[in-house]
C-alpha cells in the first residue's frame, strides 16, 4: 500500500525531492547513493549497479549471470592486448564490480575507479581486498570530469550507466576528459540507456516516466545518442560502434517488478521503513520499465571507439 501510494504521488507530478538549484549538484548524487546505494545488494549480491547482458543459451532467470556478462562484454569491448600491460579507469565505477572483472579478464592490468561517494570508495575497496585485487585496483572519490591524472595515460576507460550523470544530453564534459586522459589508439566503453528524441516530443505518459527515472536517480537528463556521438567526434574519437543492445538487457530488466516486489516484503517483514531515497529507487526502476518499452524514444546501447592520432 505505501508503495503504491508513493509511486502514485511520484506519477501524478508532486513536488520533487530536489529543488531546481540542486538538479546537476553532485551533493544530490552523493546523497542518493549513501542513502540507497546499500539496497543494490539486493538487485546483485556482487553489488553490480546495472542491467545485465543475455546471450542465447543463458538462464534468464539468473540475474547476477547476466549482470556479470555485462562486466564481460565491457572487457571483450576495451579490445585490449589480453597479455599486455594496461591502464585503465572506470568512470563513475560505484562498488567496483565492472572493475574487479575487467581486472580478471585483463590479468596484467591496473585499474583506478572514480566515484563520488564515500562509502562507495569504502565498500569497493573492501570487496577488493576479499578477492585480492587491492594491489591492481584502487578506488578513488572524485569527480569523473575532472580527474587526478595526467593527459595521455590511460590505454582504456568505460562508464556503464554513469555517463548519464555528466552534463547535457552529449555529455560533453564526460567526453571531454576522456579524450584527455586516453591515450592515441586508447578505448572507451560507455553502456547506458539513451533518449532519442527531444523530451518534449515524447507522449504524456512516457514523458512523465522520463521524469521520474530522472528525478529520482538524482539524473538531470539521459544521454542523447546523435548528440553523444557528435561530441565524441568533436574531441578525436574515430570508429565509434553504436550497438542497440535493448533487448539484450531486457531480460535483467524484467527482474524489476519481482526486485522491488521482494525487497519491499523483506523490509516489511523485517519491520524495517524505507527511506525516502530507497522508495525513489524503487520508483525510478518501475518507471525505467515503461521507458524500455517505448523503443521509438529510448535504447539501450553499448558505445565504443578510439581515439585518434591529434
């Protein structure tokens, strides 16, 4: 009954947690994840922090399989020399599953994580240690625009469904340092979900499912993919793949219901509320259900290229 009054109240347009002047605050961000970002053990309890990847002959109903192939697809993606030296940066890398995956199937690798949130940094950096991965990967708080590292350094870098944090629908700020922190020849992977069409143009009931995805995963806008690979042309990037990999994720996607379903009945039962970033959580994943749906307006796709020799 709360929750279905709470995902009412969020659909018929109540007054936002946030006000305008907090929209693009990185606070906000850091506020939602210190405040839900424990409740995605329940989604994965490798703690990935987005949809999964199905390949024929899965088990769709084995979500943290799909979840995991998608790590492995990023890998696969970075097409890096598998017996070489590398290093690489997860851009927004939350509790560093991708990382500690990308860092088993590069064996010689050295990863840094970017995250703004502290106990994102404290958490990844423990489930680390648990799988002796602490002397390869190292998790670091910061903003991943601006990074602590030297231009031409990094053989590769990614962002799965982190890259809808940066500003505008191209993300150019995002693209920006990447373009500066790669090396020529490097790789990016960004897997996200992208709009594509202007907001305005999307029908009443999709556009209000938008804003909830929006508003209550602390995200401004989502990506626009003509906009998003423009930029990526502006700063240098050459043999720029654009996979629409919808319904490979569909199926970790249909998890949903039955996520929030059980983990609603969990706290219940444990005599536990929800708070109210963990009910904005909840919102915001039914809501992406209705997005996934509307395949005139949204994919989901898996970016990559190269940048070019300046």
């Amino acid at each position: 009954m709360a929750l279905a009054q709470a995902l009412d109240e969020s659909m018929d347009g109540n007054p936002k947690i946030f006000s305008e002047s907090l929209r693009d605050s990185p606070e906000r961000i850091i506020d939602f994840y210190e405040q839900a970002g424990l409740d995605y053990e329940h989604w994965s309890p490798g703690f990935n922090m987005h949809l999964g990847f199905y390949r024929r002959g899965m088990n769709p109903f084995d979500r943290e399989a799909m979840l995991e192939q998608m790590n492995l697809e990023v890998a696969k993606t970075l097409d890096l020399d598998a017996n070489g030296e590398s290093m690489l940066i997860d851009l927004g890398c939350g509790m560093g599953s991708i990382a500690r995956s990308v860092a088993r199937y590069y064996s010689r690798s050295v990863i840094k994580g970017i995250t703004l949130v502290p106990s994102q940094v404290r958490i990844a950096s423990e489930l680390n240690a648990n799988e002796n991965l602490a002397d390869r990967i190292e998790i670091l708080r910061g903003d991943y625009v601006r990074l602590a590292m030297a231009d031409d350094s990094a053989d590769g870098v990614w962002a799965v469904e982190s890259a809808c944090y940066a500003q505008g629908d191209d993300k150019e700020d995002l693209i920006r340092e990447m373009a500066r922190v790669l090396k020529t020849g490097g790789r990016f992977v960004v897997a996200d979900c992208f709009i594509k069409c202007p907001e305005q143009e999307l029908s009443p009931i999709v556009r209000r499912c938008y804003r909830t995805a929006c508003d209550d995963w602390a995200l401004v806008e989502m990506p626009a993919v003509e906009s998003f690979v423009a930029a990526l042309r502006r700063h240098g990037f050459r043999d720029i793949m654009v996979e629409d990999i919808s319904w490979r994720v569909a199926p970790s996607l249909a998890h949903a219901p039955l996520a929030v379903l059980t983990f609603v009945s969990k706290k219940l039962f444990a005599g536990q509320t929800l708070n109210r970033h963990s009910l904005s959580n909840l919102r915001a994943s039914l809501a992406a259900l209705v997005l996934g749906l509307s395949r005139s307006s949204f994919s989901y796709c898996l970016i990559s290229g190269t940048l070019a020799e300046a």
